[in-house]
C-alpha cells in the first residue's frame, strides 16, 4: 500500500510526517523536524529551508520568505531579476520536503495531503495543490490547518476523555509570520464555524521588537547604529529569536555576541539581558490583539467562550508562558496542554494520510502535571504578601523543566527555604505542601538572585534545585510529588515559617520581620530592576533617581523598622507608576 505523507506547507516553517505502526511521526530534515518555508536562488541552484535563511539578511533579493502570503496571486513575483508563480517556488519547498524525507526513509514520496488555513479561498486552495503537482506529488487531499490540528489533538489520550458527541473548540494557532483563529464543531465531520486572525502578526514581530532592544542599547553603549551592517544584523536577529525561545522556559537570558562587524575593520563585543517580564511588555500590544480576534472568532460563530470545550494551542509562538496565561484567562480549564504545537498540523495531516489509505491510529498517551507547582515567595505589589507563585503551570507536558528568579529580601540573609506546593490557589494554605529545601547562603546584599529551577518527569519526581546566583552555592533535591512534608538540607524549624503564615492571618498580610524570614521577595524589586535596565539603556536620566529609591528600599528593607520599609516601598512604586504613565 503506498503511504501517504502529510505536509504542513507553512508561511514561516513547513513540515512532512507519516503515520507509521499507528503514530504520527514527523520526518527530519537537516537534523530538525521543522523546515524554513524559504527559497533562495544562487545562480541556478535552488536553496530551500535553513540554508535559504541563512541567505535572506545577506542575499535578500536573490531569497524569497512567506510565499505562501502570495498564494492565489495572478502576478509572479521577481526573485534576482527572474519572474516565478507562486506555486513555483512553493513547489520548490515541496521538492526539497519529498527528496529529503525519500533520503531519511526508504520510500518514495508520491502522496500527500496538504494543510491549507481555514480561510484559504478557492484559488488560494486551487494554487496549492497546483504547487504539489508542480513538485510531481499526488496532492489527495487539501485540508484546513485546524482541523489537523484537531485530528491530532483528540488522538492523543490526555487525562481528561476526549468527549463524547460534539465538540466546540477553538484553534488559536500562533506561528512565526501569521495568526489565525479558528472556531470548530467537531463531530462525524469537522466543521469550520468561524476563522479569522492577521496574517502580519506572530514571532517574527517577536523577534523585531528584541532586535530593536539590541539596537538601542548598541547605540547608547556603543554611540553607533549597527542598522545598516547586514551581517550584524543578521545574527542579532538570530540571537533575538534565540533569547524569544528561550524565554519561554527561562525568566532571564544573556544576548552575547561577540565581534559584531559594524563597517571597516571595526566590531563590538555585546551582552545584555532581557527579563521575561520585559520581554512580555515589549509584545502585549500583539497579545491583546490576538485576544480581540478571538472574540471576533468567538462573535461570528456566536458563541462565547463558555461554549467552548477545547482549546487547542498551535503554532511555535503558543509556548510563550503569556500566551497560555492568556488562553487561561479567557477559556479556564478547557485549554488542553500544548503538545507539539509547532508539528501538530504536519501530524493531523500525517492522521489524515494513515485514515485516507484505511490505517488504524493508536491513542498516543501524553503525561501532563495535573496540578500546578509553585513555592511561597513575597509576592505582592502593595502589601507584601507570603503567595504561591507558580513555576510549572498545570497541564504542562511532562517531562519539563522551568526555572524563575526570586531575590533575598534582607542584606546578609544568611538562608532561604524553597517551599514546593502543588496546587492551583495563590495561598499557601490552600495548597498542598510536597517539601522544603533549606539552602544556606555567602554573605550578600539584599536582592541577591536565586534560581529556583523545577524538573518534573514522568515518574512524578521533582528535581529541585536552588542556585544563589553568583555565589557557587546550591542545592538540589529529588521530592517525590505523592508524598508531603519532605524535608531538604537545613530548613528552618517549621516556626519560622508558620510564624509568617500566622502573622499573614492575624495581621492580613504583613509578614512580622523580613530579616529574620527567609523568605523571597520576587516581585517589587525585580519590577524595578527592569526599569532600572530600561531607563539605562534608553539613556534616561531619571535612571538615576529610580536607582536611589531602589537603594533607599534595600537599606530599608534591610533595617528594624518596618514604617521605613512601608515609605520606602510607596516612594519606589509610585515612582514606578508614573514612569509607567508617561
Ligand atoms: P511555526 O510557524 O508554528 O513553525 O512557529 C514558528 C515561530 O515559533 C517562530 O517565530 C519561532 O521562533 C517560534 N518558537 C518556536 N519555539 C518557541 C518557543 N519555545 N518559545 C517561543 N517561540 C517559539
């Protein structure tokens, strides 16, 4: 029987799968599942995929991106004085995807079923599969990408049953170049009830606005504008999606590039940080407007959101911690766990291929963390108050790995207590506490950082480890998440911490002495550190007057008297709001 492949033939990334012994599997190409959707043309060789990207800062009009924008086009496009259809340099992609996946396996690639957007038009559709026949494949059959995405998510065997009957559910599928939204009814058929989105909106527009952040600190560093330099800018663009990337698991990352070329013989050296919280600030405006299509999605099928069962996350871009907060808050507990959302499509397609040829699929089982887990911190933004803060969200694919920053809250605090609890509520009595690990600390000021990074695997084991950033001290602790009360290294005799809680019950919210707590503090001066940075970099002078409070409030906090701290801590948030307000 021959098989027939499924392709994700994407704006940003394009992908090729097979249902093999009942599973969906993506083929590699070039050592990864996913290929740039970019052709560059050198002479008269044809360069697909990473190779094609590396090309498109360097030779940009001899390199063509996003082709699948163009789909349906009467007019071709001009590449390096050459004119080609749209579903010729599709075809392109096509080719590359069928030789390399016929090099990896020992098949022929002749069949395919080809995702298309739900609101791809008839021509838009027609120029696709002309596009597959271009690249001599039998195109059996073109099908909306969230019904792929569908198609997959209800084959895997998540906590909850799938449903039975019909379900309602919305695909918000964020990628590199597009976002679209979509609404289904799935039952005997997939229906598409409503599809919207921008087809200008997703990573890429990530990526600029972290570019932008290394260019303005190039040129209040450096006094230069790297701008015009192409190789430069090529790979701060690369080590702008590097840090995108890696902030979806990571609160801070380092942009480190060494000699930069900035013209003539002359390079720079850069390395500067980026916060997740500045990071999440730099893309809300993008955020919201996903939030407004999805209504707008939501009003055309006329529904709201507490219709809806399923929300199925798609797309590279949809593992960013405050895109799933987002879905959370508009859908609550019927978003599913992210799995594989940037192959989802391509393994819907592969489901699809296996169905067409009579294939039977197997459920494929998906271990997601049913609880939240966290560790109490002083969290609050007016009153500092003992909460949990999540560090693994509930119903993350396990196995995972996730760290955040915290920061000491007292000068010279000489221990903290990393407490672990699983559960949804911010208090920390609502939640069930699994362990503590005690970490004693060097000598520092107050805001030392200390990672707190969590690993969670399949057997139900917590790997906890506790880093005093910069000062080679660490912890680390296995707590099996079934048992309570585990205890790690020198935990302060239980008081101490009860002594906060109480005081958090009798007293609503003030913990009675943050020298003595060994507590975190994660929030008020982080906040103000990144503004800090900010100021800074964008060579504003009142970066000076942000630094003085922030050290009045470490000298504060650090002190006997806890009206100081109060003052101290107004003074700095109200600076803190009117800057925000300017
Ligand atoms: P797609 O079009 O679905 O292949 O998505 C590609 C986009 O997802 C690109 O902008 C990638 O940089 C982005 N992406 C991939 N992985 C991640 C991640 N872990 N966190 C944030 N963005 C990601």
């Amino acid at each position: 029987m021959t098989s027939i492949f499924g392709i994700d033939l994407g704006t940003t990334n394009s992908c090729i799968s097979l249902l093999r012994d009942g599973k969906p599997e993506v083929i590699p190409v070039d050592g990864s599942p996913i290929v740039p959707s970019v052709v560059s043309f050198d002479g008269d060789s044809v360069i697909v995929g990473q190779r094609a990207r590396n090309r498109a800062l360097l030779y940009p009009e001899q390199t063509i991106a996003s082709i699948k924008r163009r789909m349906g086009d009467p007019g071709p496009v001009e590449i390096a004085g050459k004119s080609y259809s749209p579903e010729q340099v599709s075809a392109h992609i096509l080719t590359y995807l069928k030789e390399q996946a016929e090099s990896q396996l020992d098949e022929e690639v002749n069949n395919v079923v080809i995702t298309v957007p739900a609101y791809f038009s008839d021509a838009q559709r027609r120029a696709t599969r002309a596009s597959g026949e271009l690249a001599g494949l039998k195109v059996e059959r073109i099908i909306n990408e969230p019904s792929a995405a569908a198609l997959f998510y209800n084959h895997l065997q998540l906590d909850e049953p799938v449903g039975n009957g019909e379900q309602l559910a919305v695909v918000y599928d964020l990628g590199g170049g597009t976002f679209d939204v979509s609404v289904l009814r799935i039952g005997e058929i997939t229906e598409v009830l409503a599809s919207t989105g921008n087809t200008r909106l997703g990573g890429d527009d990530f990526d600029q606005k972290i570019l932008e952040f290394c260019v303005d600190h190039i040129k209040t560093k450096h006094h230069l504008d790297p701008r015009p330099h192409r190789p430069a800018m090529a790979r701060l663009l690369a080590a702008a999606e590097r840090a995108k990337i890696g902030l979806s698991t990571v609160p801070y990352v380092r942009i480190e590039e060494a000699l930069l070329p900035v013209g003539g013989d002359n390079t720079i050296d850069i390395s500067l940080e980026l916060s997740r919280e500045r990071f999440e600030d730099m893309i809300q405006d993008y955020l919201d407007a996903t939030r407004d299509e999805v209504n707008k999605a939501l009003g055309e099928a006329s529904l709201s959101a507490a219709d809806i069962h399923q929300v199925l996350l798609v797309g590279g871009c949809t593992r960013i911690p405050a895109v799933i907060r987002l879905m959370d808050e508009m859908f609550g507990p019927s978003r599913k766990p992210p799995v594989d959302p940037d192959l989802c499509v391509a393994k819907g397609a592969a489901i699809q291929g296996g169905i067409i040829t009579g294939q039977s699929c197997e459920h494929v089982f998906i271990d997601v963390t049913a609880h939240s887990l966290g560790t109490a911190a002083l969290a609050g933004e007016f009153e500092r108050r003992l909460q949990v803060v999540p560090i693994i969200p509930r119903n993350t694919q396990v196995p995972v790995r996730r760290s955040e920053l915290f920061y000491t809250v007292a000068p010279e605090q000489d221990e903290v207590n990393v407490t672990v609890y699983q559960g949804e509520s911010r208090e920390p009595e609502e939640c069930e506490l699994i362990g503590k690990i005690g970490l004693r600390l060097a000598p520092a000021p107050a805001h030392c950082p200390i990672l707190i990074e969590y690993a969670y695997d399949l057997d139900g084991i917590i790997h906890v480890r506790v880093e005093q950033k910069g000062y080679s001290k660490m912890k680390e602790a296995n707590l099996d998440s079934r048992r309570r009360g585990q205890q790690f290294g020198d935990v302060l005799e239980d008081e101490v911490i009860d002594l906060d809680l109480d005081d958090l019950e009798e007293d609503g919210g003030e913990p009675d002495d943050a020298e003595t707590s060994p507590q975190l503090l994660n929030y008020i001066l982080q906040k103000a550190r990144n503004a800090l940075e900010q100021l800074r970099n964008d060579g504003n002078t009142e970066a000076g007057d942000l630094l003085k409070l922030i050290t009045a409030y470490e000298q504060a906090l650090g002190g006997e008297d806890d009206d100081a701290v109060e003052e101290a801590e107004e003074r700095l948030l109200d600076f803190l709001d009117e800057l925000k307000a300017d």
